[in-house]
C-alpha cells in the first residue's frame, strides 16, 4: 500500500460538518474507521460551527463536506456520499497520485494552511 505521506508530502482529510446534521453524525463512524486504514494521513472532523474561524470564508452547503490536501496543496474540495467506498477511494486517489493537481481558489489554499498550523 501507498504512503500517504510520499512522495509528494502529508495527506490531510479534513470532514466539514455539523453537530446539528443527522448525515454528518451517522458518517463520523465511517470517517473514523477510513482514518484509521490510512494511518499516515492527518483526519481531520471539523464542525463548521464550532470551528468557523477555521474554515472562513468557505461556505457549506452540503454534508459532508470532504477537504483533502497533498503536501499542503488543496487537491479536493467539495460534497460527497457518506458511503465508505466513496471515501475510501477518493483518498486512495490523492494518496497515489504522484504529482497532484492544486485547486485553484486561493480560500480552499488558506483554510489548509490553518488546518496544518
């Protein structure tokens, strides 16, 4: 198996959500359990609430909300399906791919920073 932290730096998987959402607290099981198959990467939970400052300007519309990140280049943002698979291969994908494309919105590029600080 791939490590998520090579060649092309630290993956980070961070789930934006909220307390309030029925979806997001059913998913934390499953988020949980793909964190512990990629040991190397850095899970990250964020309630969008409780953690606002961590993730202004960038608005939520959907749960969950997956951010992940390749040595500190945001590769993926957006809405998915709170099914294991999904997760499970869209991290796989960031971790593997040997030199991935960064998004191009400069607030995604802030939010990581803050995430990694």
């Amino acid at each position: 198996m791939h490590s998520p932290s090579s060649p092309t730096g630290p993956l980070l998987v961070a789930c934006l959500c909220a307390a309030w959402c029925g979806s997001c607290r059913e998913y934390r099981p499953t988020f949980d359990s793909v964190e512990a198959a990629f040991p190397e990467a850095t899970f990250r939970w964020i309630d969008i609430e409780d953690e606002s400052d961590l993730v202004d300007p960038l608005d939520v519309e959907n749960f969950p909300t997956l951010l992940i990140a390749v040595g500190g280049m945001p590769v993926f943002y957006g809405p998915l399906t709170p099914h294991r698979e999904t997760l499970v291969r869209l991290v796989r994908t960031h971790a593997d791919a040997p030199v991935p494309a960064a998004l191009p919105s400069p607030d995604v590029h802030r939010v990581v920073q803050r995430l990694l600080a």
